[in-house]
C-alpha cells in the first residue's frame, strides 16, 4: 500500500460526510482503545491523530449513518458461493445494479454499495455466500495479507445506486414484529432461546475473554459440533463483540474450552 494512502482516502471521506474508522493493519480489528465502527468520525482531526502514527493502518466505513448498504458476495467456500447464488438470483429477475459502486474485496470476493435507508442490518448467508450489511464494512485501499480491497473500473461512492425493490422487500420481510411477539417468546423461550439472545446482544470492553469463553462453554453445553462453535465465536467476536479481539485470542478461547469439554466427554 503507498504509504498515507489510507490517510488521504479518509480524509477525502470524511470531506464528503462520510464516517470512518481505523483497522489494525492487516485485519479487520480496531486498534485497542478505538470503540470499533462506533468510534467512526468525520472530525479530520480525530482522522490525522490515528493515521499519521500509524499510515498502514486499514480503513472502516460506517454505512447505518450514511443510508448505505452493502452486498457482500463471497467466494472463499466452495460450498457458499456467492457468485452461484447471485446467478440463482439472477435467474429469477433479481438483479444488483451493475453501474454502482463496487469492490473486489481481499479474499476474492465483490462488495456492492447501495443507497439503502431501511434499518441497520448485518445478515449472514440471506443466500448462500451472501451477507447483507448496513452496519460498517473495510473499504479501500485497506488490504490482507498484500491483497487490497480495490474500486472497480475507477468508481466512486458517488456513484452509488439505490437497492433495488426486490431487496429492500427481502430486508423489510426478514423484520419482526417485536411488539406482537412478545408474549409468545416470553412464554416459549428455551435455554438456547436465551443464548442465542445473549449472543445478539453481545458485549463490549471489559469483560470481552470471559464473556467469549462463557458463550463457547454454552454452545459445547448444548451439544454443538466444534466446528459450529468454531465458526460461530468467530462470527460473534466480528459482529458483536465490541472492539472485535484478536483472531489470536478467539483461537485460544476456543481451544481451552474444547479441550476441557473433551475432558468432562471422558468422564
């Protein structure tokens, strides 16, 4: 990446309106001490103090405070494709906006920006190997592993095309009805009920390793398949653990709870 690339992209953002955030280089996470997406500003101020100390930093843009919406098509697991879904959906008239503002994201895959002023979302998989998300995404130039998130054919956010109809329906039918459910969950709600509750609600700075670690041993306590926990701790630690921990720290939460469920499985 040239160097303050990341920095002068912010800036340029931020001059637009636009709310941004810093990623430690390399991943996805905030730097420690900056709240996540929540942290994301268009003060320039706030924007130098973070990256001229550090100009390799990634770059996070918040979409809730913008009405924007992103199509996250990826294509990383043969058994998710989000290119075979997106011809599925294609197939049936449902079609993206081929002149908006789209990435190649790092892994391969293509991030769709839309004009969306619907409620914030980050839904996995709607379609196999495609994620809607409303909340934040990394945008360029940020890059993993040397491989950066680039704009195709040298488009701009202000290209950006509203979703389409069929898509804001999709979103606006996935939404429940809080009020007219209540006293039905409250009734029914079982154990897993309630994890999957307290998953949602997640937790933030302070207590982020044993509240992860308890979430991991209830997941092993309901039976789950270590690489459904697996997977899920991961997904929980990106979307509502907030700031994120480091990959290296899920990893060793997730160990340690295996290995002493595999200890109480001998017993």
């Amino acid at each position: 990446m040239k160097e303050f690339a990341t920095l002068d992209k912010a800036i340029e953002l931020a001059k637009q309106g636009y709310a941004i955030y810093p990623l430690i280089e390399n991943t996805k996470k905030p730097p420690k001490g900056v709240a996540g997406y929540q942290a994301a500003t268009s003060d320039q101020n706030t924007i130098l103090s973070w990256f001229q100390k550090n100009p390799t930093y990634n770059l996070g843009l918040r979409l809730d405070l913008s009405d924007l919406l992103v199509v996250d098509i990826d294509m990383h697991d043969p058994t998710k494709n989000g290119r075979t879904s997106l011809a599925r959906l294609f197939k049936q008239g449902l079609t993206l906006p081929n002149d908006t503002y789209i990435e190649r994201t790092a892994n391969g895959g293509v991030h769709y920006f839309l004009k969306y002023a619907g409620a914030k979302v980050r839904k996995i998989d709607v379609w196999p190997g495609i994620d809607l998300l409303s909340d934040f995404t990394v945008i360029a130039p940020s890059e993993i592993n040397g491989k950066p998130y680039q704009a195709i054919d040298g488009r701009t956010l202000a290209d950006i095309k509203p979703a389409p109809q069929w898509l804001v329906d999709k979103l606006a039918g996935q939404k429940v009805n809080w009020t007219s459910e209540h006293a039905y969950t409250t009734r029914q709600k079982k154990y897993t009920g309630r994890l999957l509750d307290e998953m949602v609600t997640g937790t933030t700075q302070g207590n982020r390793n044993a509240w992860l670690t308890k979430i991991a041993g209830r997941m092993f306590g309901v039976g789950a398949d270590p690489k459904t926990v697996y997977n899920m701790l991961s997904v929980i630690n990106d979307s509502f653990v907030d700031p994120a921990l480091p990959d290296r720290e899920v990893n060793t939460i997730f160990h340690s709870i295996l290995k002493r469920a595999s200890q109480r499985g001998r017993h």
